[in-house]
C-alpha cells in the first residue's frame, strides 16, 4: 500500500472516529452517570461488539468482491442514501419524554454495535476505498480489521 494511501486512510479513520455515533453517546452518558468504573463494562462490550462487527463486514465485503464484483458501487449509493435517509429523520425527529434509568453493561454495549450502521459503513468504505485494492483474500480482510478496530470505541 503506497504511502499517501494509508495517510488518507490514517485521516479518513480519524475523522469518523470523532463523529458522534450510538457508541460515542451512550459512553458518555453512562461514564456522566454513572462514573468511569462503573461504565468499563460497557465500553469494553463497545469495543468487542465493534471488532466481531467489523469481521463481519471483512467477510461481507470478501463475499461481494469475489461473487458480484458489479455489486460493490452499487451499495456505496444505497448507504450514502441510506445516511441522508436517517439523517434527515433524526433532524426532524421529537424527543421522548421517557426516562428510564437503567446500568451499564458488557452485552448491552455488544449488542448496540449490531444496529450501529455507522460502523458498518465505516467498515465496508475502508475495505472497499483502501484495503481491497491491494488485498482482497478471504483471510486478509479480516487481517485489516485491528488495524482500523483500535480507533475508536464506536
């Protein structure tokens, strides 16, 4: 991989990680309260959830690469619709005046990362923008996977 490649994959990853997501918002208001320690399980489930998702996403992207190579740009217009779709309905969306207080924990921080489309778009765009080009074997997807799960806890 040529070296500008990986400095915008390196700026590419940096800026999603500081986009707000499910992850970053549900850490924070755990961690405000309820404390650091008592909010580890659920980042650590965070963190898990994230990295089993993203494997996923490795072999979803090996899957269409090698049986329906067509089908790759297609899906990159239907999730870029897709986030404008949400987009919007969140920017329109009322607030729930339903309080329930309820701790954190490891699996309900795994479990958010399997409805968190951010990071399965996230996933699928640096496979098929900038790791695909130079490796699309069924086990170097996945080989790709720690280098981008470590930055960030989305």
């Amino acid at each position: 991989m040529p070296d500008y490649v990986l400095g915008n994959f390196i700026i590419y990853s940096v800026i999603n990680a500081f986009t707000p997501g499910p992850g970053n918002i549900l850490a924070l208001n755990t961690v405000t309260n309820y404390g650091y320690k008592k909010g580890r399980p659920l980042y650590w489930g965070i963190f898990a959830g994230y990295y089993v998702v993203q494997v996923i996403c490795a072999f979803f992207v090996f899957g269409v690469s090698a049986f329906l190579p067509d089908v790759l740009g297609i899906m990159k217009y239907i999730g870029a619709a897709y986030i404008l779709w949400l987009a919007i309905h969140i920017a329109i969306s009322k607030p729930t005046s339903i309080a329930v207080e309820k701790s954190a924990s490891f699996l309900k921080g795994f479990l958010l990362q399997f409805v968190n489309v951010k990071i399965y778009l996230f996933g699928i765009t640096a496979l098929t923008g900038y790791i695909t080009d130079y490796s699309a074997s069924l086990w170097g997807l996945p080989g790709f996977v720690p280098a981008f799960s470590g930055r960030t806890m989305e």
